[in-house]
C-alpha cells in the first residue's frame, strides 16, 4: 500500500523513541508498503522557538547562543541514542549543526535589529522540524532502509504568503509533490518530511499553523493518492469518551469525518481539524494508529460511515478549564455587528472561542474561552467594548466545563437534545448555557467543572456507548 505515516512531537521527544518510531516504519516498509513518513518537531521545541523569537525581537542579544546551544545538545544526545553507525550518525550531526548555525546567524540577527516580522518568525518557528526529520532519517537508515529527509518545501508544498497560518496552493502543490516524491517512492526510499513547513511561490518559508504537521500528511496524502493516512498516537485511537472519566469507554472502530472534526474541536485533540477538512476534500482515509500496538487496527476515519439504526451518538468529550464569558446590554438586540465585533477583538488577541450561544432576545452572548485566557479575554472586550452605548457588562465565571455529545445519527432525529438533559435532569447537574450547531453534529453545553466527570459518565452510559 502506498501510506503516508504522521509522528507527532511526542512520539519523537527523544533519541529513545525516535528509535521506536523508525522499528514500525521499518516494520511496514518491510511489509512491502511505500511510506512517507512526515514528521513534527521534538516536543516542545517549536514553544521554544516561538519564545526564542519574541526574545529575539525585544534585542535579547545573549539569548540566541544559550538558546541554540541547548536545542544542539538536545538532537546531539538524540542522534547518539537513535544511530548506531558511526558514518551515520556523523553526518545526521553535520546536518543539524549547520542548520543549527543558520538559526543562531538569524537571531542573532533579528536580535540586532530588534524586529520581528511575520516572515522572520515564520522562518525561525519552521526549524524544530528542519532538526527533526535528519533525525529521523539517520535512524531509520540505521535500521537499514533507504531513507531520504526533504523540508516541507523540498516535498513540494507551496502556499499563499500569511505567514503564521499560509494558505497551501493545491494545484502546484500537487505537481510539485508528485515530482519530488513518487520518484523517490519508486526506488523503495521512505521520503521522511518536516511537517508544519512550507514555502510561498518565490521559495521564502512559511508555516501552516502551530499543530499544522497533521495538516502537511493531509497535502502530501492527497497529492501522491495514499491510500490512507495513519497518525500514531500514544492512545489505542478515538474514543467514546476520555478513559481518564469513563472506565468503560471504547475505541470507536469507524467514524466520519465531520464527526471526528466535532471531536477535535472539542478537546479531543487528535487530529487538527484542518488536516481532516482537507482529508475530507479529498476522501483520503485517515487511521489513528496505536505506538504501543501497531497491530491494533486503530481508528479509521472516512467520508461516509453508514449510521446503523439507533446509534445516534457516537462519542461524549469534555474540554475542562473553561471560562464563561457573557457580554449583556439591552442595547445589544438587533446590532449584529456587535457579535462580529466581539469576536474579532478575541481574535486579535488570539483567543480560540470554544463555544458561542445567543439568547434569542440578543440581550446577550455568552462565549466559552479557556481559562488561561480568560482574563485577558473579559479586559480586551471591557476596553473595546464598555464605551459604547451598546453593552453594559462583560462578566466572567470561571471552574467550568464544556461537554460535547458528538455523532451523525442525531441528525434530524428528534428528541437526542431532550435525552441529553433529561439525563442530566435526573443526575442533578445543572446547564449553564447550550449551543447546538446547526449541522445537527453535535449538541454542547456548560455545566460546573465538579460535575463534569458525572455528567460525562451518565451519557455514555445513557446512550450505550460501552457496549
Ligand atoms: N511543531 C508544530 C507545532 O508545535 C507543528 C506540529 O506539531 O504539528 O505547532
Ligand atoms: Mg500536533
């Protein structure tokens, strides 16, 4: 089969895993598959070079050296725990000190100027996965297979100029990847690639947006036709409800895509929700594959799941740590500008909105932010906002959770929103606000944090989902 694989930060954290990770892909490859492999930078690298950037721009001089000297220490002590050959092993040295030096030169550069723009930070955020994939193809030659490291760039994805968050060109992307790749495919190589990266038409680096690796196996997948595209985990793969809460939750053997969407935007944060739109785009299957069981068939995600008769729900996931913040006036019914406005001001400071419900009077929209946004969130809005005739209060309460009943079947059936809070009737937990999209996906609501775990456990319970 042609496939593409996804390891994500953690699976690569250090040389001991990365190991790891190159035994399954030669596993698979000796299988007889075509892989490529994209892969993420080592856990919490790309944190730290968003830090290294700011400190860069505020013309932190000492920063970049110190900065630089741990990141070289941390892939130097992976590269000797992941490769045993010596030649290897130096040359995968060679390859991250001079991209290393290249990161130093360019904060320290940044740092003499003492500005940041978009298109710096972008090349500078980009590098934990320009470290990664050398990595990783030293360790999988070391295994023995042919193995070849290209940048997102190098693979051929090509995108818009918003730096931060770029826009993939699927047409040239397309050719581009089909060019660089298939032929290497084809001479059994595995094609190990930077996720996260990418580079505009005239070859200046751009980045896809932080979590964005998942989203690069989606373009590379879609471009080369793979047959499917399996992200390893260190979880057995989608569940009906956290494990953590509900000690009978199960693996969910197929879901749709629009449905794992739900489930992604709703803290189950296995799959960013980019990577399943555009796997969706293209009916490209996505399977959430075990590392600690890579014969488990994991979860598979598709375009169309039959709904069987009955099965209306299909997973229940909480966000915990969540801030309500309501912004009242009666001056507000009827201006409808001042719901985009709100969300504007949140999305200047970047503040992801987990949840938004209006009451019908429009004398107030509530908006679920987490928490450690919260406060930053109720002042941005009071400055903007309280001069205006239009509001009266921005209010904020904290200690809450977000539970999400997620699946297909509830489509245009009626009465799963009466179940949902007669169950939640029964076990006492009280709302404190609902929103419902209106693609019938997924009903969402607020309740107290201490009543989370209940809540969650009544549902799953309520509608089966451990049988
Ligand atoms: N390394 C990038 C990030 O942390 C991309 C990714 O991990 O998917 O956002
Ligand atoms: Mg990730």
């Amino acid at each position: 089969m042609r496939l593409v694989f996804k390891f994500g930060g953690v699976s690569v954290s250090d040389g001991e895993k990365v190991r790891k990770v190159a035994g399954i892909v030669k596993r698979f490859h000796d299988e007889g598959n075509s892989l490529v492999v994209v892969v993420s930078a080592m856990q919490g690298v790309t944190n730290s070079l968003v830090d290294a950037a700011a400190h860069a721009g505020r013309s932190k001089k000492d920063h970049p050296r110190k900065f630089v000297d741990e990141l070289v220490q941390r892939h130097m002590k992976a590269v000797d725990a992941a490769i045993q050959d010596k030649a290897i092993a130096e040359r995968t040295k060679e390859t991250i000190l001079s991209r290393c030096q290249e990161l130093r030169d360019i904060l320290l550069g940044v740092a003499h100027i003492g500005e940041l723009t978009p298109r710096s930070r972008d090349y500078i955020i980009g590098f934990g996965e320009k470290l990664s994939a050398p990595l990783l193809q030293g360790a999988i030659e070391d295994m023995g297979v042919k193995a070849r490291a290209l940048t997102g760039a190098e693979a051929g994805i090509v995108t818009d100029d918003h730096f931060g968050s770029a826009q993939p060109l699927m047409n040239v992307t397309t050719m581009h990847v089909r060019q660089n790749v298939e032929p290497l495919l084809e001479e059994e190589t595995v094609v190990v690639i930077s996720g996260f990266t990418a580079a505009t038409q005239e070859g200046v680096q751009t980045t896809l947006g932080r979590g964005g690796s998942d989203f690069t196996a989606s373009l590379i997948g879609a471009s080369i036709r793979a047959e499917e595209v399996w992200v390893w985990k260190d979880v057995d793969g989608l569940m009906t409800a956290n494990p953590k809460f509900v000690k009978g939750s199960k693996m969910i053997e197929t879901i749709s895509f629009a449905e794992a969407m739900e489930l992604a935007h709703f803290g189950a944060e296995v799959i960013h929700p980019k990577a399943l739109e555009c796997a969706g785009k293209f009916q490209l299957p996505f399977r959430v594959k075990s590392l600690a069981d890579p014969d488990s068939q994991g979860s598979l995600i598709v375009s169309e799941v039959k709904v069987k008769a009955g099965d209306v729900v299909k997973a229940i996931t909480n966000i915990d740590d969540v801030d309500l913040i309501t912004v009242s006036g009666a001056a507000m019914v009827g201006t409808p500008r001042l719901a985009a406005k709100v969300l504007q001001i949140l999305t200047d400071e970047d503040i992801d909105v987990l949840m938004i419900s209006q009451s019908s009077s429009e004398e107030s929209i509530t908006l679920a932010i987490p928490k450690e946004h919260g406060s930053t969130a109720q002042n941005a809005l009071e400055l903007a906002l309280l001069g205006s005739k239009q509001v009266r209060e921005v209010s904020i309460e904290a200690g809450l959770s977000i539970i999400a009943v997620v699946g297909a079947g509830m489509k245009g059936i009626p009465g799963v929103a009466a179940r949902v809070f007669g169950t939640m009737a029964q076990e006492g937990v009280n709302i404190r606000a609902i929103a419902q999209g209106s693609s019938e996906l997924n009903i969402s609501f607020i309740v107290k944090k201490q009543d989370a775990r209940k809540a969650v456990e009544a549902l799953h319970g309520h509608f089966r989902l451990g049988e």
